[in-house]
C-alpha cells in the first residue's frame, strides 16, 4: 500500500548525497559534480557539518566511517581517539569522582575527526586538501544562516559561557548577546585554523598524497596540538562535576595516534548483510537485535502493529544490556562477539520476550566475559546497581539541547550522519561527532573546543568500558552499510546517541520486511525506549519506558500500555533523525529525515 511521505525519495543514476544539513548536502553534491568520486565528497561534507552544526559537532570530535567501493570491498575506518595516557580510574578517583564529567577538559579523548578524512581523502579519494576544503573555510569565513537549534543550544549554555567558558562567549554571543535564528554567522578563526594547515602543507609538497600527510603532522604535531597541548595544561575548566579541572590531553597523545582502517563486523539477516564498527562502538547492539528478530515472524504485520514495536522494543532490551555487559575496545578487551551473535545464544535470549514488557536490565551471561552493569535510575542521584534502583521517572531523548543549563555545563550535545553514493558504486556513510560547543571552553587560538567522549568510559574496575590509557571509549556512533545478495545496497544512519541503533535498524526492518522505500520509512512514526544504562552522564537508565510518536493509531498506543511499557506520547514528528542512501542497480536512491526541517537529499 502506499504510504505518507512528507517529500519524494530521491532518484536518480550520477549521484546522490543526504545529510542532516542542506548547506552539508549541497556541498557533496558539489563535490560529485566537479569530477570528485564520493570519498571526496564526504570528505568536503564532514568538514561543511563541523562549520554549520557546531552544536552537535565540530574539529575536535570524532568519526567512524565505513565505505564500499565499486567491488563491494567494505571497510571501517576509525576516527575514535583514544583516552590520554594521564587517564586512569585511579587520576579520576583521586579528584574525587566516580563518573567521567560530561563536560569539561576531563571528558576529551584524542580528537580523532581530522586524522581520519585525511586517511580517506589519501587511500580513497581523488581530490587535494585544498579542494575539499575550499567550502567549509567559506562558510565559516564568510558565514552562514543559523538554523533554530544553534541559538536554542546558546542559550541554554550563556550562563556557562559568561560565568566559566568566556572563550566560548567571545565566538557564541557576537556583542555579547545569542545570535539570532536565520541571522548569519561566522567562525573566522577557525577558518584561519584551516587555512594555515592548508597553507603549511602546500609549502610542504605540491604532490597530493604529500599534502594530506603533511596536513596530518601539522595537526598532530604542529601548530593545533601544541595549542590544544598548553590549554588542557594551564587552563582550568569548570564540568558537570561542579569543580574546576585542567585537562590531562597532551600533544604527546595526538602525536602517538592515527585513525585505522579495519574491516567490518557483519552479520546476514533474510539476504542482507549488514555491516558495523566493533564493539569499540554500540554498532554490534543492531546486529544483536537483527539475531535476534531472526526468530521471529513478522510477516503479516506493519509499521503501526504493536505486535511489531514490542517486538522490536524488547529485543532492543536485550541487545542494549549485552552492549552495557560486554562492549569495550578490543584492543583491551577480549568481547565474545562470536558467541553474542550466535543462533544458539540468540534463541535463549530470544526466548525472554514474552507478551508482556520486560522492566528488567537482562544481560546474557557467557563464562569468563563481562562485567557488572552500574548505572543510575533515573532522577535518582545515587549509582545503582542493575537490581537496586529507585523509582525511575519518564525519560525523553531530545537532540536539541534547549533545557536550561544547571550552571556546570550538564547540557546535551548530539551528531550529525551523512550517505553518499556516486555514480562509480562507491558508497560511504559516516556520523561526525563530538566536540560540539557544549562540550568544552573553545580554545581561542583555533576556535573549536574539544570532545567529552571520555564521558562513555566506566570508573570501575571491572568494567570492559573502563578508563584506561590509549583506549577507545564505546562510543554511540553507528552508521551502517548493508550488501544485498553480496553487493554494496544501502548506507544508513542518524544521530541520537544511544538511539542511534534504535532508529536506523527500525528503518532498516520497515524498509526490509515491509517494503517501505527509504523516504517512507525514514518518515513513518518512530519509537524508542531509555530503559537501559545510557552512554552519556549522568549515565541514568528508565526501565521499562517506551517513547511513541503521537502519529501512531490510539489502538496500537493501548495495546503496548496494556502490555506493561511506560509510554510516553511525543510530539507528531518529534523521534528519528534517520537519511539513508542505496544503491539498486544502476538506480541511485536517497532519502533524508524531514524532522526539524534541516536535513536534505540531493541527486540526479
């Protein structure tokens, strides 16, 4: 049956670029018109996100990236930093904390963003630093419109920025006052900050391979560390622990570390084979889901059935407490992914959903893996145990951090995603994060601040997400690249932290099992659920709660509170941040989240 959408799916055969900004959007597209393969694009549109959404991303984040070129080779690379090496449990007890802050110079990690577009535009692309980075530095010179959101994001933070952050004010609040929406907006030093690596490495080379490695050192052991060096040393910062602190990031850890390249973890599910980072990453927690889902009928129903959405919500559950008991960098952590993605093992996790809504954090127990799952029930200031909590209250995920700020900087940040297919067959997809204005004071010599990723690492022990040196924090960022019968399909993905593998594999099984094209699904009423420990300080879990865009039948909204969920009704269009892109034979497609009116599709 056809269904609603609130714009038509992109079709077309030379190429198509969605993102969750239309400056960014145009931008790829630009790119692919100049004779730039996709990697190029993405490259040029990364660094476009980083100038025109500073509220949920920016230079001092991080990104995973997975491709596929024209032969369906698909790899990972990952654009994750890794913890200081001054960054141990005992440092950050020793300061009186049990929870990494989630904000403040305590919560940076390597940034790791700019390494890995530079690895890509070097192995994968075609174009020169100069090139793809021409936009981005005149949109942040010359300005841009502010969508609603930034101003929102200002103003909930001023009282930090004027109180604490006065680096931020002097680039956020131009005459000292939040800029308003619509009204254009500059950042020229940042701009300057790329125009100097851009200028630096051409007198380095003229070769392009050269210059993207030369562009790399100035980053890692130039100008910008040494700045980002003698801040985190000298600077004190008041975070959401309600105290003031220097950072523990040195230029000694930026030198020490590059992005990688990795291949996938996959899994097949009815044809598809679904490709995520490691368990470096939540990715995995969607190709738990997917095990588990595979033992369960779900023909004969659709998007609105509650039979579906509790399904789903419950094996949601499941796989999100696995991420909290297992999920760790492998690097230091030995995470038993064969076994979680197993049929044996997924048919007696499978077999814990019943008819009613579970209020329990369920983790599989697998001999000598895991670790004990601590967390704090919401509205609770306390940390509790998985089976002490106290009364939880109704939890919402809002992208937009228009709460007031508590004076310590404890406002939301988010992300960004992009998907870009060109008319050679290479596909890429990638979520950009961190480092977004909230995260942070800027730090006045390049005009950006630095990430809070940290934030996601454990104070304990016993944790595989533990704080250690040179580790990556489990981080939320999760796009996805799917094959169908063995070739490179569809790329996918969204922002909303622990959302994130909610929404898109919600929009992957509409698409898959109900043959919704990618516009229908991405705009068909989204749920999702807090019940499990979040990612994010204060590291609060809701258990049992389950948030319903209002669009869906009264009928299917009793059934699942019938069932035991704790629902919440939201706004019409208020859950999702999804665009996605794929590939049908020589048929480019692509669709884009019309939630918040900002992100866009573009093809031809």
């Amino acid at each position: 049956m056809a269904r609603f959408t609130t714009r038509p799916e992109i079709v077309g055969t030379f190429g198509v670029v969605t993102s969750t900004h239309w400056l960014a959007s145009a931008v790829g597209m630009s790119i692919l018109e100049r004779g730039g393969n996709a990697f190029d694009a993405a490259v040029a549109t990364g660094f476009t996100l980083q100038v025109v959404e500073p509220h949920l991303n920016g230079p001092g984040g991080e990104v995973p990236i997975i491709l596929a070129t024209p032969d369906n080779e698909v790899r990972v690379i990952c654009g994750q930093g890794v913890a200081p090496a001054g960054a141990t449990v005992a440092a950050y007890k020793d300061l009186g904390l049990d929870l990494v802050p989630g904000a403040g110079l305590l919560a940076t990690v390597v940034p790791g963003a700019f390494d890995a577009w530079m690895l890509l535009l070097r192995d994968y692309g075609t174009m020169r630093l100069a090139e793809v980075l021409e936009l981005a530095i005149g949109y942040a010179s010359r300005g841009y419109p502010l969508v609603p959101r930034i101003p929102l994001a200002i103003e909930s933070i001023r009282p930090m920025f004027e109180a604490e952050w006065t680096t931020s004010a002097q680039v956020y609040l131009p005459g000292g006052k939040v800029p308003a929406p619509g009204s254009m907006f500059r950042n020229p030093v940042m701009a300057a900050t790329y125009q100097r690596i851009v200028r630096e490495a051409e007198a380095a080379s003229s070769d392009r391979e050269a210059q993207i490695e030369a562009a790399r050192k100035i980053w890692s052991q130039g100008f910008v560390a040494d700045a980002v060096d003698q801040f985190c040393r000298h600077t004190e910062t008041m975070d959401s622990s309600g105290s003031r602190h220097r950072g523990v990031l040195r230029g000694e850890d930026m030198a020490n570390w590059s992005a990688t390249i990795e291949a996938p973890l996959t899994y097949d599910y009815h044809g598809y084979t679904v490709c995520k980072t490691g368990p470096w990453g939540q990715g995995p927690a969607a190709l738990q889901q997917l095990a588990l889902l595979k033992n369960f009928d779900l023909s004969g129903q659709d998007e609105t059935d509650p039979r579906f959405i509790h399904t789903v919500i419950e094996c949601i559950k499941l796989a999100f407490a696995d991420r909290e008991a297992f999920y760790g960098d492998p690097n230091f952590v030995d995470v038993p992914m064969a076994e979680l993605l197993s049929d044996d093992y997924n048919v007696k996790r499978a077999a814990l959903v019943g008819d009613q809504a579970s209020t329990e954090i369920r983790p599989g127990t697998i001999d000598g893996f895991g670790g004990d799952l601590h967390f704090r029930a919401k509205g609770s200031t306390d940390t509790a145990a998985a089976q002490g909590m106290g009364e939880p209250t109704v939890a919402k995920y809002d992208e937009a951090p228009d709460e007031t700020s508590d004076a310590r900087g404890v406002v939301s940040g988010d992300t960004v995603h992009f998907d870009i297919i060109d008319r050679w067959g290479n596909m890429i997809t990638a979520t950009p994060s961190g480092g977004w204005l909230q995260s942070s004071p800027i730090i006045p010599e390049l005009g950006f601040c630095l990430n809070s990723r940290a934030q996601m690492f454990w104070l304990d022990e016993t944790s595989p997400a533990r704080l250690e040196p040179g580790k990556r924090p489990r981080t939320t960022l999760s796009p996805t690249l799917s094959l169908r019968n063995g070739e490179a399909y569809m790329c996918h993905g969204t922002p909303g932290g622990d959302q994130q593998d909610q929404w898109s594999t919600i929009v992957f099984l509409l698409h898959v099992h109900f043959g919704l094209n990618l516009q229908e699904a991405i705009d068909a009423p989204m749920f999702q659920t807090t019940h499990f420990p979040s990612s994010f300080y204060p590291r609060e879990a809701d258990p049992g709660q389950l948030s319903l865009e209002g669009r869906l039948p009264e009928q299917t909204i009793k059934e699942l509170a019938r069932r035991g969920h704790r629902v919440t009704v939201e706004e019409d269009w208020s859950l999702g941040r999804v665009t996605a892109a794929a590939k049908d034979g020589e048929r480019l497609r692509a669709g884009a989240n019309p939630r918040f009116m900002q992100a866009y599709a573009i093809g031809r």
